[in-house]
C-alpha cells in the first residue's frame, strides 16, 4: 500500500516511456505503471503484441500508446522519437528496458560469430543512447526529468559468459554516469538498476541451465524499477550482487577465483553454425563439482553468497521490508560474511588436518616393529664379506652361504649369539 501510493505521487499524470514493453518486464511495467496513473508510452518490434498490451491497459481504466520500432536501426530511433513527441509533446520518464542476452564463451566467439558483439552493441548501447539523447533536450527544457536504464547484475559482478552482454550494458552504464553530472542541476536524474536474473524467456538459451540460482519473479523485478522512480537513486542493485561489488573493489582476485569456479563447474554446449576447427579449438574437458574441492574459501564463499540471495529474496521482497531496513541488514550481513568465510575456511582446513594426522596415527599404531635379532642378521648377511678365494678347507669355503657364517668356522653357541647381535658388517667378534 505505502509503496502504491508513493508510486502514484511519482507517476500520476507524468508521460512514461518504456521500450521492450511488448512481453516480460516491460509489458508488466507498463501495466503496473498505468494503473498508478502514468500515460504510458509502449514501444517494441512486434505491433502485434504491441497492441495486444495496449487492449490490457485501456481494459484496466489506463492510458497507452503503442509506437512500433527496431531500435537497433538508427533511422527507426529518430522516427519513433519523432512520432511520440508529435502525437505527446514531451517526454517525463524513460525506461530503456528493450536489450538482447547473448550467454556464450569467447572461445566460441572467434572471428565466425565477432557479429555477436556487433548486435550487442547496436541495440544495447547505440539504439538506447541514440533514444536517450533524443528525450534529454525536452527534459532539460522542461526542468523535470528521469532515464532509466536497465542494466544486469553482470557488470558489478564480473559474471562469466556474458563478455559481451555485459561490454555493451557497462558502456551505457558509463555512458549515464557521465552525463548525470552535467544534467542534475537542471533537474533530469539518471538512474541504472542492476537487475538480477529474472524469469523470463531471455534468460532461456539453449545448452544452458539456471535451475539452481534464485531467480526474480516479472513482478518482483518491477519493483526494483519502481523503486528508482520513486526514489531517483542512482544506482538500485540487489544484497548479493552488492556484497559482490564491494569484494571485487577490496579483493578482486577472490571474484575472479569464484568465477572461474562458477564456469568450471557448469557445462555449456557449443552454439550451432560452427566450423569443425573453431569446434577443435574450442573443445576443452568439462570439470566437475568435486573440481571444486581445491579451493575451501571459494566454496565456502559461494555457499554465503547463495544463502545470501536466499535470504534477500525471501525477507526483503517478499515480506515487503523497507529499503532502508533492508540495506542496513545488507551492509551488517556482508560484515559478518566477510569475517565469518576465513573463519570458517580455515576450520575446515583444520578439521581436515586433524583427520590425515589421525589415520596417520592408527595406522602407525597397527605396524609391529620387526624383531632386532632379525634385523641384525639381515644386515650381516647381506654386508657380509665373501670368503677369500685362497681358501682350501671346503667349511671354511661354504660358511658365507649359512644363517650364521660363525658355525662354519666352529665358533661355540655363544660366540655366534655374540656375532649376530654385532652391527658391523663382517665382524667375527
């Protein structure tokens, strides 16, 4: 109800543009934003689903306009960006929500499939920038004004496979950084929201799997949205990926060590249309889990940050906790993990240490010692010295090749005790 209300206080009557609004979170902002009172502009690829939306929101008592563009296509952006300022004379909020997802290894991105980063770049960075600077000169006029972006939980955390998903997300992160200083003082404020995985049909490639990471619900997911706008915060990230940032600023060998951990461990299927030889290339032996067990920090430190987004999930979002309670858990959270991962590291290495030494231990325990008598006369049959070959008493000859080399040379019973218990080699004592 609270976060209703100041969501209506921040959009009622304010023209808000999101584009990808034909399906997943956009669609879903959009309608939430329409019932709070916002004139919603949608824009996306497909009329069809365009409208489709559309039929939604005015059933529901809203306000939209459907404005259909590819704006990986320069002249499409400059067209819609015409229209809607034709039809609506200015723009309020911009939701750059419209991107594409490519989740593949840079081995498999050689300079077969270099079109991959190209595509990234064209919708994620230009077409986006290319909108943004359009609706900036209405704002700054108007004194008033808010962009959007929607970025991923990739760039802060350094997220494997994801090189140039995440290049082209930094690049426009970068990009709105920059440029907020410079329009503040006229009242636009930029906003990035490092949104985690959601459950949506991007994050459904082929070969790859995200059944065992806590993902958002499309609801869920506006709400982080909705909750730059309301706030205008410039940066709006989740507990984990937080905690993660704030490692990787302290410590960046650790995330890169969890990272190379998190891509070991899971498995990824070559893309179709590869040549024999880049497949050749890029062919390596998948490890698994128990590769794992070489580095206890890292594996204790990827159980906290599980437990951590758990834990985020659950209590913060859903149980509707306030953001400032929320963040203050985070920092004492991320406090206590940073302590408790060494500690607890180290108690494994200790509890390990101590069970090699105790089998060590038994095991010693259960070898009986050889007897000395045998021992000594094993020394001293095989240290002893040959008999001289001048010898021409046959007893004499043989004696070498007798237990005790003393009988031979008719020694009493004591003298041959005497001898075997002598360490010397070849002694007759």
């Amino acid at each position: 109800m609270f976060r209703h209300s100041s969501l209506h206080r921040a959009v009622a009557g304010r023209i808000v543009v999101v584009t990808g609004s034909s399906e997943g979170i956009g669609a879903r902002l959009a309608r939430r934003l329409a019932a709070s009172g916002a004139r919603v502009v949608l824009v996306a690829r497909s009329m069809e689903k365009l409208e489709a939306v559309k039929e939604r929101i005015e059933d529901a008592g809203g306000e939209a306009h459907a404005f259909p563009a590819n704006l990986s296509s320069e002249g499409d952006c400059d067209r819609v960006l015409g229209a809607i300022l034709e039809r609506l004379g200015r723009v309020d909020i911009f939701v750059s929500n419209a991107g594409r997802s490519i989740r593949r290894s840079v081995k498999y991105q050689g300079s077969e499939r270099f079109h991959d980063f190209q595509r990234l770049m064209a919708l994620n960075y230009f077409g986006a920038l290319r909108m943004i600077l359009g609706v900036l000169p209405g704002m700054e006029e108007q004194g008033f004004g808010q962009v959007v972006h929607i970025s991923s939980f990739g760039v802060p955390t350094r997220q494997p496979r994801f090189a140039g998903y995440c290049a082209s997300k930094s690049a426009l992160d970068a990009a709105l950084q920059c440029a907020a200083g410079e329009v503040a003082a006229k009242g636009v404020a930029m906003s990035t929201v490092y949104m985690p995985l959601v459950q949506t049909k991007m994050v459904q490639s082929k070969g790859h799997s995200y059944d065992h990471v806590s993902m958002l619900s499309v609801d869920e997911a506006c709400e982080y949205i909705e909750h730059a706008i309301i706030t205008k915060k410039t940066e709006v990230i989740d507990a984990p990926s937080r905690w993660l940032s704030l490692m990787h600023t302290f410590n960046p060998s650790w995330i890169n060590g969890l990272n190379s951990l998190v891509c070991r461990l899971e498995s990824e299927a070559p893309p179709d249309g590869l040549d024999a030889r880049t497949l050749k290339r890029a062919k390596s032996k998948t490890l698994k889990v128990g590769a794992s067990k070489s580095n206890r920090t890292l594996r204790v430190l990827a159980c906290f940050l599980w437990f951590f987004s758990q834990l985020d999930l659950v209590v913060f979002l859903r149980c509707r906790v306030p953001w400032v309670i929320r963040d203050c858990c985070c920092f004492l959270v991320m406090a206590m993990v940073l302590v408790a991962t060494p500690v607890v590291a180290g108690l494994i290495a200790a509890v390990r240490v101590a069970r090699v030494w105790r089998r060590r231990f038994l095991s010693g325990l259960a070898e009986a010692p050889p007897e000395p008598a045998v021992r000594a006369r094993a020394k001293t049959v095989s240290f002893a010295e040959p008999a001289p070959a001048a010898a021409k008493d046959p007893a004499r000859v043989a004696a070498p090749q007798l237990p005790n080399a003393s009988v031979g040379l008719g020694a009493t019973g004591e003298e041959a005790r005497a001898e075997a218990e002598c360490l010397m080699p070849g002694c007759l004592c």
